[in-house]
C-alpha cells in the first residue's frame, strides 16, 4: 500500500509504501483522524469568529443607544442649567434695583447706624448637614426667593411712597433760615422800639444789610407781593396745609405772585421799608392764618 503526501512544506511529494496491512490501516487511520481534526477546528473556528461577530454587533449597537441616551441626558442638563441661568439673572436685575433703592431710601433717610450697609452681607452660620441640592429644588428655591424679592420691592417701594410724601411735607413745612444773620428780635410781647410801651411781636427779626437776600422758608407759591401797612415791601408765600410765612420790610423784590418757589430761594432783598429802625428781616409764620412763634419750626436748624 503507497500513500503519497503533498505539501507546501515538502519540496517534492513524499511517498509513504506500506508493505503491512496493519501498518497502513493504523497509518491511515492516523492520517483520518489529522483530517477529522483540521476541519472541525476549521469548523468551529469559523463558528466562534461568527458567534464573536454577533456579539461585537450587539455591543455596538447597545453603545450606541448609551450614546443616544447619554446626549439626551446631556441636553435636558443642558437646558436646567440655562434655565436657572436665565432666572439667576432675573434675581441680579432685581437684586441690583433693590439695593439702588434701598441706598437711595436710607441716604433719603439718613440712617446712619450700618443697618442698611448694601457693601456687606450679613454673617450667618449653623451646625446642618450639608447634602447635595437637586436641580428640580433649585428651581424652586429661586423662584421663592423672586417671590420674595417681589414682595421685597413692593414693600420698598411703598416706603419710598411715604419718605417722599414726608419730604414733601417737609419741604412745605417752615424750616429754612430766613437769612444768614442772628436774631435781634423774637416773638411774643416785647418793648415797643417806638413808643417803649409793651407790645406783641407777630414774628422774628433777622439781623441784615440793605440789599442782603432774603431767602424762603419752604416750598411754596408766591401769594403776594406788595406793600401792607406797618411792614413796608412784603413777600407772603402759602405753603399749603394751611401754612404761610411772611416776609417784611424788604427793600425790593426777586419774585412776583404767583411764582412757584423752593425753599432757600432767594425772594426779596433786606431794607428797611415800613415801620422799621433799620435794615432787617422781619420774618412771621402763620398757621390757618393766625401768627405762631417760628422758632418751633426753626429749632433744628442750624445757627
């Protein structure tokens, strides 16, 4: 029996001869089995380099919706952020309106104590535990805490109201220095300069020059200017709510009737006219049209 052999690793053929029976059936039953052996692990290899195939298409294709997933996560962060970006701006633009109010009302009503400081925050401390805050809580958080800035603005504003009503009631209230001279004269009963009898001064008198200005006491309108008896040149200004002051003895006038007038705006020019010794400021307040003492009213004013 001759079994020839041909490969790539023999240069010729090989020529197997087996002269034995026995020796060429286990021979060649070697042989078979070498062959059995080649194709089925040429088999099995195609088979699991398939199964491997399948397996690595599958991943893929689960990376892949991870992919999908993981940019959709990404884009719904993505738009929390900008949305509490968005109402993180919202809270500054109001935030910056109410410090600008609150500096404006407490400079308007000179508080002075430091409570109302908008450069520095206050200090604030405790022993909680500190855990991680969660988007859907941030959101509500800031939009409690527009709320209360809301609310927050809404109260500054109405105490804008009343500082201003005040300011304006203050402005119409007699307050302000007639002139910058010292008082030589002040109200109630006194010694005639005349006649040396006792008699009862409507008013204050004010040192001054012929030609000095003669300012007004508080805001108001200008209700006449003219001679009256006993005063000479005189300025009357009503302040409304039930105030006028009078200003007497002026040597000439700086408004007409009928002018509106800020306090400390000069009115007249200081002389002597009427029933005077001399130059000066004769200066009265009235209240529903009687004559009180100024000095209440100038008290605070410094001399």
């Amino acid at each position: 029996m001759n079994i020839i052999i041909v490969s790539k690793f023999f240069r010729t053929p090989k020529k197997l001869a087996f002269d034995d029976p026995k020796t060429a059936a286990i021979a060649g039953g070697s042989i078979f089995l070498l062959l059995a052996l080649a194709f089925s692990v040429g088999f099995f290899g195609r088979g699991a380099n398939g199964a491997a195939k399948s397996e690595i298409s599958r991943l893929q294709t689960q990376l892949s919706a991870q992919n999908k997933e993981l940019k959709i996560a990404k884009d719904d962060a993505q738009r929390e952020i900008n949305a509490v970006a968005a109402r993180v701006g919202e809270l500054q633009i109001q935030a910056n309106r109410l410090n600008a109010l609150g500096e404006r009302l407490a400079k308007d009503g000179k508080f002075t104590d430091g409570e109302f400081n908008f450069d520095k925050l206050p200090g604030v401390g405790g022993n909680e535990t500190v855990e991680d805050v969660k988007s859907k809580d941030l959101l509500s958080d800031l939009s409690a805490l527009q709320v209360q800035f809301a609310n927050s603005g809404r109260q500054l504003s109405v105490l804008e109201a009343i500082l201003f009503d005040q300011h304006l009631e203050m402005s119409r209230t007699p307050s302000t220095l007639p002139g910058r001279g010292y008082i030589t004269s002040t109200f109630g009963s006194r010694s005639d300069p005349f006649s040396g009898g006792r008699a009862h001064h409507k008013g204050i008198d004010f040192e001054a020059n012929t030609g000095d200005p003669v300012f007004a006491a508080a805001d108001g309108v200008v209700s006449f200017t003219g001679v009256k008896s006993g005063y000479g040149n005189v300025v009357e200004i009503d302040h409304g709510n039930g105030y006028s002051t009078l200003y007497g003895h002026n040597s000439g006038f700086t408004v007409r009737a009928g002018d509106l007038i800020r306090a400390g705006q000069q009115i007249a020019k200081a002389g002597s006219t009427g029933r005077s010794t001399g130059p000066h400021i004769h200066f009265e307040v009235h209240v529903n049209g009687v004559a009180v003492n100024p000095m209440p009213f100038l008290d605070s004013v410094k001399r």
